[in-house]
C-alpha cells in the first residue's frame, strides 16, 4: 500500500538538483532515483490539494470535512499505509446488518475497489475522502439512528440526538484502537445488547421450524372447556418455552391455564387464563413479525441514546405504563390510560416543572364542539351536571346554555369556551402533572377507574391518565420534602386549585417500545397499538434495510 512520508531529506533534494544542473547523461537508475524522490516530496501536496478538491463547493457537510482535514494538515486517517486500519473500518461496516441496518448505505463496495485500485497520490485522497464519508455516516447512523422520526409520523417525535460530523471525525482522529474505537459507536445500554442477541435467536428460529403450528381461531377457550384447538394450544405453548407435560389432551384444564396465564403475564395481558382475541393473536405471532419489532425497536433505541436523567418519568405507550425512574431502577410503577387510535399520544421528551392540585379544565375547542356541542343541542343542562361553566369565547363573558338556541352553531363556529370547575367529576381528576410542551399533553388523575383494569387502555383524548396520582405526587415531592404527602393532602384539602413547584425539573420521555427484555430475563412484546411499528420498518426497507432470514 502507497503511504505518505516526510522521510526525504535536503541531500536528496541536492541529488537531484546536481544532476540537472551538470547536464550530464545520468544513467537511466540514477533518471529513475531522481524520479521517484521528486515524486515522493510532491506526493503529500498532491495528495491534499486532491482531497481538498473533493471536498470543496460541496455543501455544508464537505465543507466540513475539508475543515476537519485542513485542520489536521490534511494528514490521513486510512489511506496512510497501515492496512489495519482501513480492514478495521471495513469489518465494521460489515456489522451493520447484524445491527438491523443497511449494508449498501455505508458505500462499502466502492471503498474496496479504491482500496485496492491504486497507490498514486490521487488514488490515496479517494480512498480517504470516501473512507471519511462512509465513517461518519456509519457512526452517525449506527449511534444515532438511521431515520428521522418526526418524518415518519406527526406524532412520533423522539428527541434524537445526531452529532455534528467535526465531533464524529473528532473521535476517530483521537482512537489508539481502530477496532475498539468502533466498539464504542452502537448504544451501550444493556436493553440494545439484549436486543441484538435476541433478533440472532428469532433468526435462527426463522431458519428452522419456528414456534410450530398455528392454533386455530375460535371462541374464548374458557376453564373446562373442551376443544380440538387445545392439543395445538398446547404443542404452540409449549414451543414458546411454557413447558407442558402433555401436549395431546382436549381438555382447557389446569396445566395449560396455569401455562397461559403466565404467558399473559409476560406479554403484558391480563392474567385470566381466557384464551381470546388478543391473547390468541400473542400466542400465534410469528418469529419473522417478532424480529421486524426487535429490528424497528434496535432503530427506536439508538434514537435515544443517550442520558434519560438520573430521575426521569418513562412511559411507554403500548405497555400502558409509566414509571418514576432512579438511576435506573423503577422507584414507581403503575398502569396508565393513553390516547384512542384517532387521539394518538405523541412520542417525545420535555421536562416536568410543577404539578397542579384541584385543577380545572379547559376543555379543547375540538372536544367542545364535536362532543358537547351534539349533547348540548339535546339537553342544556348537561353542563350543569358536569360542573361546567361556559362563557362567550374571547370576552369571557358568562353564558347560561340554557337561553342558547345551538342548532345555529357546528364544529366550525362554536363561539364558546367551556371550563369544568374542580372536584370529584372533574375529567383531570385531583392532581394533573404539567411538562408544558407544543402537544398539549400531560398526566393526570382521573375519574374513570375501571379503565386502569383493560388489557389495552387507549381511550383518552391523547394526555396520560394515571393509576396512582396520590403515590405518584408524593414520590415527586420526596426528594424536596421530608414530609411529602402532607405537604401535597394540604394543598388538595383546601380545595383551591394550587400549583406546587418541583424543585428539581423532571425530565419526561413518551416512548413507544413493543419489545424489550426485563429484568428476570424474559422477552417482553407488546401490541402495536397504533400502527407505528409498521410505519418505522417500511421506512427503513425504504432506506435499504432487509432481512436476510426472511429472503432465504
């Protein structure tokens, strides 16, 4: 391989110089030493202004290659003669796909025909050019994600760090270790290590027979039931790893609903032994789906790698819970309520500031008019049940919706604003959890329990209802309060809506993962209750991802 070096001295510069300057007849080795020095104390310009070239009125980003280069004057990083280190670049790239990510973004065909093409000046700035812009997008990708998520739907926006090329290239022109280098590059989070290992398994699941046949649909197999589709229940489960000693019985008995209802458990379902729809659609999901979520979840991951918060609020909105995390470890755990298919949850991260104790609602203008406008036309008074005041939108001005003809209006002209006053009724319930941000969005209590005991709990109108508001504001509070739960019983017993201040800002991220791998070990898949698992791996196939196990 050709390397650049400055190893020429003056002497050889004389030599040179002599030669022509006596006019004589060199012999032809001499022509060709002289040559060749001349070319090797050329070669380093050469090879600059030609990587400068390359890079330059290129946009931004080659401007800031040429910049980083410049900077370093312009020595090479892999064109500089140890093959180690290109190998090292190359066999990293060859990783990605193991990573759920696309082989041909990262150039890799061309960097092994530069590679091997040449060893002229020219040649070497190629290779560094193409080896410099195959790396930084190979790191920015693999650490950062492949896809913007706010370009796949409205509602999906993860904050997703992506780090400016200087500081890509930056570390790279630091490494002693090329290959522990590039180590270093996917999340180091023990979730994304999991996940790797367990897309190898449903590969080789893929290849092989997988879980076995499908159980067959029908209706809800119930204790005593007996049934032709329980020896294939049985065979299915028992392939899914919940051990069972007879795999030919008819009978829904025991054995098989002790079997089910811990798969329920583990997949996030209610634990009552009933094999219907939803748990149905579990047990048969197959290991080709399962890997399209691990693949799409690998991509969520690396959106958000990096520091959550040593005190954070993580919740998930297809596992319906949220939990106050403590350096890592669940201080709170509890079930929420989140928004129908048509009133997604947005995905995003913002930070918690204050929470508020009997608050009112401002009902949106969307709920007031396409929802109490209809019942307002049938029965006035159902503000009045509903302790809700209404006043003319703008002045502020009190109405009694009694005196109001509302066939005149519709969802387009609802002049009025409706506020429902505080108390047991109220829709945000005692206590709502405010991290103000651009969706309007934010966790509360609520009046409506039943809902906390669903299998699939999407059905408010996009905020957060959770499960144990009491528990939850004491636990913020505990780390500002040597007594936190008469600080906030005080505030809710005046019975005045009061704000009370967190000390300590708490960062709140809205995700959704429908596969991860919990504490005792086990797999953890969830329903992809809108649609959103589906968005994200066709726009990565898009971008070139494939799954090798499903084409063979």
């Amino acid at each position: 391989m050709y390397h650049f070096s400055n190893s020429s001295s003056l002497r050889n510069i004389f030599f040179a110089i002599t030669i022509t300057a006596l006019g004589a007849t060199a012999p032809v080795f001499a022509q060709e030493t002289a040559t060749e020095t001349v070319i090797e104390l050329t070669s380093e310009e050469r090879f600059a202004a030609t990587l400068q070239g390359i890079f330059a009125d290129g946009g931004r980003d080659l401007a800031d290659f040429a910049n980083f280069y410049a900077a370093r004057d312009n020595q090479p990083i892999w064109a500089g003669g140890n093959s180690k280190t290109m190998l090292a670049l190359i066999t990293a790239i060859e990783q990605a796909p193991n990573h759920g990510m696309a082989l041909g973004r990262y150039n890799l065909v061309e960097l092994e025909a530069l590679w091997m093409a040449g060893n002229t000046p020219e040649d070497m700035a190629a290779l560094e050019a193409a080896a410099a812009q195959s790396y930084v997008l190979f790191a920015t990708e693999i650490s950062s994600g492949i896809l913007d998520p706010t370009s796949i739907h409205e509602e999906m926006n993860s904050t997703r760090h992506v780090p400016e090329i200087a500081d890509v290239l930056s570390g790279i022109s630091t490494a002693t270790n090329m290959t522990a280098h590039y180590q270093t590059l996917p999340p180091s989070s023990a979730g994304y290590a999991q996940l790797l290992d367990l897309k190898k398994e449903l590969e080789a699941l893929i290849s092989s027979e997988g879980w076995g046949p499908l159980v067959p649909t029908g209706r809800t197999l119930r204790p005593g039931n007996t049934s032709d589709r329980v020896p294939a229940l049985r065979v299915r489960l028992d392939q899914r790893g919940y051990d069972l000693d007879d795999l030919t019985s008819h009978t829904y008995g025991d054995d098989i609903i002790a079997a089910v209802k811990l798969f329920q458990t583990d997949f996030g379902l209610n634990s009552d032994g009933l094999v219907g729809p939803q748990t149905l659609s579990s047990i048969n999901a197959q290991p080709d789906g399962r890997l399209k979520q691990v693949i799409v979840n690998l991509e969520r991951i690396r959106w958000m790698n990096y520091e959550l918060g040593s005190r954070h609020i993580y919740v998930n909105i297809p596992d319906f819970t949220a939990s106050v995390m403590d350096y890592g470890v669940p201080t709170l755990s509890f079930r929420v309520v989140v928004g129908t298919g048509k009133n997604q949850t947005a995905e995003f991260s913002d930070t918690m500031t204050h929470m508020i104790a009997n608050p009112t609602w401002n009902v949106p203008y969307s709920i007031a008019s396409e929802e109490y406008l209809p019942k307002l036309r049938a029965d006035p008074t159902v503000l009045a049940r509903e302790n809700i005041l209404m006043t003319v939108r703008g002045s502020g001005q009190l109405v009694d919706p009694n005196a109001i003809d509302f066939s005149y209006f519709d969802e387009d002209n609802f002049p009025f604003f409706l506020q429902q006053q505080a108390g047991g009724g109220n829709a945000l319930g005692r206590v709502k959890f405010m991290f103000p941000n651009r969706f309007n969005i934010y966790l509360h209590d609520t009046p409506s329990k039943s809902l906390f005991s669903r299998d699939a709990r999407a059905f408010s109108h996009g905020c957060v209802r959770v499960q144990k508001p009491m528990e939850f504001a004491y636990t913020l509070l505990s780390l500002q309060e040597d007594n936190p739960e008469a600080v906030f019983n005080r505030a809710l017993n005046s019975g005045e809506e009061t704000q009370i201040d967190l000390a300590s800002p708490v960062p709140v991220h809205i995700v959704y993962r429908t596969v991860w791998i919990d504490d005792a070990g086990e797999v953890q898949y969830r329903h992809d209750v809108y649609g959103r698992d589906t968005l994200v791996f066709d726009a990565l196939v898009n971008v070139g991802v494939t799954l090798p196990a499903l084409d063979s």
